[in-house]
C-alpha cells in the first residue's frame, strides 16, 4: 500500500463502509468487524493524504 494513492484507499473505505451498513442486520458483530476495518483504512487513508501533502 506504499504506492497507492491516498484517494483511492479512503474511497475503498467508504464502499467498506457502506458495505458493513448493508449487512448489518444479518451479523451484528461481522457489521462491527468491516465497520471497523473501514475506518482504520479511512484513517490510513487521509494520514496518507495528509503526509504526501506536506511533505
């Protein structure tokens, strides 16, 4: 994920989460677990952003 643009992975993140909102009532703990994964790649994402932007 070194080279991957920042923008792609924080797009990735909102299908992910959006996703877990989809599933939400077939498994509540498989909805935490992608909810989650979500917004650790949403939060990689934009320090990402953040660090490519600044330097």
């Amino acid at each position: 994920m070194n080279y991957s643009n920042p923008v792609t992975i924080v797009l990735a993140s909102v299908m992910v989460t959006v996703l877990s909102l989809k599933i939400k009532e077939d498994c509540y703990y498989c909805f935490l677990g992608v909810f989650f994964i979500g917004l650790i790649l949403f939060i990689f994402g934009l320090v990402k952003f953040w660090k490519r932007r600044n330097g």
